[in-house]
C-alpha cells in the first residue's frame, strides 16, 4: 500500500467511483459527482482523514462568500460526507496502520446542510399553469421562426415532457426512444429507466404516464422531428446525437425565458417545472400518493415539500366542499 497521503487518496477515489458503478449510477451521474469530489477534496486542501470541522467550515463559508447557493453548498458537504463512509467502511485499517489517524466524520450538528435551505421549494412557488401555458405558447411560436428548426422543437419537446411527466433534468437527458411506450395504458407511458435513486440506493426505475396531451408532442417529436438529427438512441440528443448535460438544459430554459422577454421574477428552473407538476396536479384533485410515485419520491412527505397550492386553493376547496354539501341537503346538483 502506498504510504503517500494523496496517491492513497487517489486511490481510494477510484474504489469510490467503482463502487458507484457497481451500484448501477449512470455515466452522466459518475462525471458530475467525479468532478464535485474533486472540488470538494481540493478545496479542503488535506487528506479526506485529517480534514477538522474547521476545514468544513472554511470551505462552506468561502462558497457562501462566492455567492454559491444553499443547494450548492450542500452538494459538496454531502460528496465529502458520502466519501467519508465509504474511508470508514473500506479503508479505516489501512488509513489508521499507514498515516495513525483512526476516522471521525468532521461533518456535525453545526455544518451539516440542511436539507431545506433558505432558498427551498417550499419558499419558492412554482409557475402558475397560466404562466407554464404562456411559456410554452412562446415555444410553439418560436419553432416556425427559429434558425433551426430542430434544437427549437427538440426543446419545446423536452421542456413539455419536464412539466407533464414531473421528469428532472437528467431523467429526461438519459431518455431513449425505446423509453417511449404509446401502447402501455389510455394514454402511454415513459420508462424513467434512470430515476434518482435515494441514500445512494442506485437507479430507480419508474412508469410515467403521458398526461394532458404530452403524447401527441412526443408522438410528432419522434416522427417528425427527431428523425432530422443524427441517429442514436438518445431521444432529446444535441446536434451530434449525444446526450444533453443537466447544464445545459438549465442553460437552454434560461436563453429560452431570455428571449421570451418576461420579467425576471417570472422566470423558472427546470426543476420549477417538476414542482409545478407536483402543484397543478394535486390542485386538480390527483392523490398524493399518485403525485409521489409519479414524481419518483420515496415518500409522501417528500411529495409534500413540492406542493404548493395557490392563494385561492384553500378558498376554492371550500366552496367545493360547501356546494357539494348543499347539494346533497336539497338534491340540486352543484353550480360552479
């Protein structure tokens, strides 16, 4: 074994990411937390088994300074807190017999992220279904004028699919077109074959219906526009038939509300439009439970973080309920 503190570590970096393969992560997963892991570790600046939760500290606080979101902070305390078990589990007698250092976790009750930070979901709402509905009327419009008519109707495609199946960004880059089952239940269904899995569980395969009219988009998307790009399996693929990074997607909705020319308070993130599915379908009666597994979260109360209901839905609830009542006293039916 090697007693040099960093070729240790990079080796043990590389059992780390074997590990995800083994588990089933995806490609596109491994890049991105291959390349957060190594943020992280040189931003701490010392060996991941010396690291003090002084060292947490200064590189949270450093990325506050940046200006970094609370999101973004807890991605690197969670890569770090993630690398730490695996030391633990594999590597703690190696690590105490070769540098004498026996390991304790430097994440504590004082800077461990949040899991809801300031700038949560449950603070922020959700485009309402009119603003989702003006968007996308944008789109439509911009696909007869746009330099290029694939990237445009490839976009409106795939930012539909985002709303109307509660899809997250990477869930709809890593779509085949095999994924795509019109004959599977009244209205169809997506094979989400790489959802997020939670706890570092692996994929989580789930069956999404293709709701309010999602469909007829993908039907034309895959006989009339998909058919204009490189051939690959990918089914929102780039001009080179490649996969689309989580990135850029966040980058085309951004370029995308840009041109649209609307007040910067109205716009919204790719994961926005998840939350949006989660609200408008449950203030149109869907059961939770439905919204959940749709969603692909491993529990309602997680579902619950992503509703949120408009002004007027408890307002609106009541009448409902009051009508429904008095029709069933007088044997009138209820009048909207």
């Amino acid at each position: 074994m090697s007693t040099d503190p960093w070729q240790f570590q990079m080796m043990c970096v590389d059992a780390f990411v074997a590990s995800w393969r083994a588990r089933g992560f995806s490609p596109v997963t491994i890049d991105n937390d291959i390349g957060l892991l190594e943020r992280t570790l040189k931003a701490l600046g010392r060996p991941a088994w010396e690291v003090t939760p002084e060292d947490i500290d200064r590189v949270v606080g450093d990325l506050a300074v940046q200006g970094r979101k609370t999101s973004t902070r807890r991605e690197y305390v969670q890569i770090f807190k993630g690398f730490h078990r695996f030391l633990q589990a594999r590597k703690a007698v190696e690590i105490e017999a070769a540098f004498s250092v026996r390991l304790v976790c430097p994440i504590d009750e004082f800077n461990a992220s949040r899991h809801v930070g300031d700038d949560s979901p449950a603070l922020v709402p959700p485009p309402t279904p009119e603003r989702v509905g003006e968007f996308f009327d944008f789109m439509k419009q911009r696909i007869a004028t746009a330099r290029k008519y694939g990237p445009a109707a490839r976009d409106y495609a795939m930012f539909r699919t985002l709303y109307h199946a509660g899809l997250r960004s990477e869930e709809a880059s890593l779509l085949e077109r095999q994924d795509l089952h019109f004959t599977r239940g009244p209205f169809g269904k997506l094979h989400v074959r790489f959802g997020k899995g939670a706890h570092t569980s692996g994929p989580r395969p789930r069956w999404v219906p293709m709701l309010d009219g999602l469909d007829l988009v993908l039907r034309w998307f895959l006989e009339d526009v998909r058919p204009k790009s490189p051939d690959s399996p990918v089914l929102f693929a780039d001009e080179s038939g490649g996969l689309l990074h989580r990135g850029t997607i966040r980058n085309r909705l951004r370029y995308l509300m840009q041109l649209e020319g609307r007040p910067a308070a109205e716009r919204f993130s790719p994961h926005a439009l998840r939350r949006a599915c989660a609200t408008h379908n449950y203030e149109r009666g869907v059961d939770l439970v439905a919204i959940q597994q749709m969603l692909g979260h491993w529990t309602v109360s997680s579902t619950m973080r992503y509703v949120r209901p408009s002004a007027t839905f408890i307002k609106d609830a009541y009448q409902r309920a009051v009508a429904s009542t008095l029709a069933e006293l007088t044997g009138k039916e209820p009048t909207e």
